[in-house]
C-alpha cells in the first residue's frame, strides 16, 4: 500500500478499466474512473458493483466514477489508459495537452494500422509532454478483481515512471515487475491475442493436450521470432508478458479471445462469434495487421497465416491443417544460438 497517495484517474470502464481502478482505491490511492455511460456510471457509484463486466465483484466504495473526461484528468499524476484500440486514438486526441507531465500508462493491447503503431506510441504522438509506459501480462480481469494472487509488468525506459506504478498498484495479491523493453512487453500483449483464438478453435473441436501444448509452445516462438526481427529483446518474451501472458490467453475459457475462437470451433461465423462475445476481442482486428506486416517482413509466420486463410480467405479448416503439418521441420529453439553470440543490451 501506498504512503504518498498519488492521484489516479483509470479511463475506460470495461473488465480491465474496473478491475485497475478498483484494485487503487482498495490500496488506499485516490482514483476516478472514467467511463462515457452516464447511467453506468451512476449504477456504479450507487451500487459498487459494475454488473456488466463484473457482476458478483462488490467494488471498494472510496472508488469514484466519472463521466467528465478533463475533470477526471485535472489534478491526477498517473493515468491508466484501458480504451478499446478503436477508440484510443479519438480519446488521445481529445486529452493529449491536459495530459502533459502525467505519467501515462496504456494497458490496451492493439496494433494500429497504417504504420504498425502500438498503443504508447499513439500516446507519444498524441500527448507528446506525457510520461510513457505500458501494462501487460497474465492479468484475467476477473482473477484480478477476485484477488487472486496476480503478476504483472510496467514497462518503459523512464525508470522513475515504472517505480511510481509499482508503489501505487503493487500490493499483496499483484506483484508489479519493471522492464525497459516497452516495445516488447508491447508487442508480447497484443500478438498472443492472435494465439488465443487459435487455441479456443482446437479446444472447441475436442483437440487433445498434446495439441494445444504443441500450439502454445509453437505460437511463443512464431511470436518471438516476429518480435525480434521488429527489434524486441528475445528475453522479454521469457517472462510475464510472453509465454506468462500467452499460457493464460490460450489456456483460459475467461479469455476474449479463446472465447470467439471456441465459437468459431462449433461452427458460427467470424461475426457471429464475435456478436455472442458482446465485447472487444482484439485478437481479430491484430490477425489482419500482423499478417500484412510479416509479409511484408517477409518473417515467417505459419500459424497466423493459417488462421487468417480459415477466417478471412475462406479456406477450409482441414486444408490449413495439412498445410500446416507438412511443412519444413526446422529447429525446435531458434534463438538459442542469437542468445550466446549476440549481447544484449539492457539485460
């Protein structure tokens, strides 16, 4: 728990936002949440409880919410970005001089195209005087919120910034660990969402553990090897915000992700499945970007390029497969030999 009592405002009120947001005021910092919804935000505040994200999950009544963006953001040092991808550049562009000299925080974890952008470098462009960080690992929002025991990780070359969230957000059920490597941590929270539809159609076609570990461990080095060719550091995908954060996305029926892959596995539509979701499953908009991108990196990708011709290209499913099994058979640890020839700066 916090002795300084550094104000926060947390902008956005899905699963994410309510659970960042909730998890401050239970450490006794002063924190606003900020949602659009009027009538939301009203139920919340009356009731402690916001019950279409997190219902059953009584929120701690010192939380305040807002629907007043510039009000929210007036007198607070650190803001936790928590906006849908779509809408996170209007929301930038509405807030990026009143954000100048504030700690900015993206937990949002999307790819914007044109330009490949991450999120936080959305932030830079748009609030050009803020502070930058990010937030991402193993962190189910519903796990989080319960109080189960939680790690995630802070990331951004401002070493001061990273310490500021860890006194605030750290506490006995999250452990918040610090990293420089921004854009990997970045990078690691948006690809696996791509995973995680993989392994909810294998789930939902009744495919066996072998399987699903074989695609768990194949997407982690199809992820990192996309991620250092785009300049990542490898190691960062050994931690909480790589194979961490992919185990979970992959594993977990709570995942967004896995969810519209196990609809798809049963046979619904690409929108069907993602209407039944009734919420943001990023996964689907990163595929389509990550695909043109490793194409044009000409970085070899065989998982995404099978997903994208299942869900986009109408390929049949058992024509992807045997693609995908019969391809060349190469080295099961790729970086292994990068790790011991070539140093690495910032370990």
């Amino acid at each position: 728990m916090t002795d300084q009592k550094v104000p926060v405002a947390v902008l956005g009120g899905g699963s994410f936002g309510t659970t960042l947001a909730n998890l401050l005021a239970c450490n006794g910092v002063p924190v606003t949440l900020w949602l659009r919804d009027q009538q939301v935000a009203d139920a919340i505040s009356r009731e402690h409880e916001n019950s279409r994200y997190l219902p059953g999950i009584k929120l701690d009544e010192r939380l305040r919410v807002s629907t007043d963006l510039m009000a929210t953001l007036a007198n607070v040092e650190l803001v936790f970005l928590a906006i849908p991808s779509s809408a996170f550049r209007t929301v930038l562009q509405q807030i990026g001089p009143a954000l100048a000299g504030k700690g900015v925080i993206s937990t949002t974890k999307g790819i914007e195209q044109p330009g490949f952008l991450m999120m936080s470098d959305i932030v830079e462009q748009e609030a050009p005087d803020a502070r930058v960080a990010v937030l991402s690992g193993p962190n189910l929002a519903k796990e989080m919120a319960a109080g189960a025991l939680t790690a995630t990780v802070v990331a951004s070359d401002d070493e001061a910034l990273c310490r500021e969230v860890q006194e605030v957000l750290g506490s006995r059920s999250l452990r918040v660990y610090a990293s420089q490597d921004r854009y990997g941590v970045e990078l690691g929270g948006a690809l696996k969402n791509v995973y995680a539809i993989i392994s909810g159609m294998a789930a939902s076609m009744g495919m066996g553990e072998n399987t699903r570990s074989m695609l768990i461990t194949r997407a982690l080095a199809e992820m990192t090897r996309f991620a250092v060719h785009m300049g990542a550091n490898p190691l960062t995908f050994l931690g909480l915000a790589g194979v961490g954060d992919l185990i979970v996305t992959c594993m977990s029926p709570q995942s967004r992700n896995y969810q519209v892959g196990h609809a798809l596995g049963q046979g619904l539509s690409l929108e069907e499945s993602v209407a039944r979701l009734g919420q943001v499953a990023e996964g689907v908009n990163t595929l389509k970007v990550l695909k043109q991108k490793a194409d044009e990196e000409g970085v070899y990708m065989p998982l995404v390029s099978g997903l994208h011709a299942i869900l986009f290209e109408q390929q049949p499913l058992p024509q992807v497969i045997g693609k995908l099994m019969s391809a060349e058979q190469k080295h099961d640890v790729e970086f292994a030999a990068f790790m011991a020839c070539t140093p690495l700066e910032g370990v």
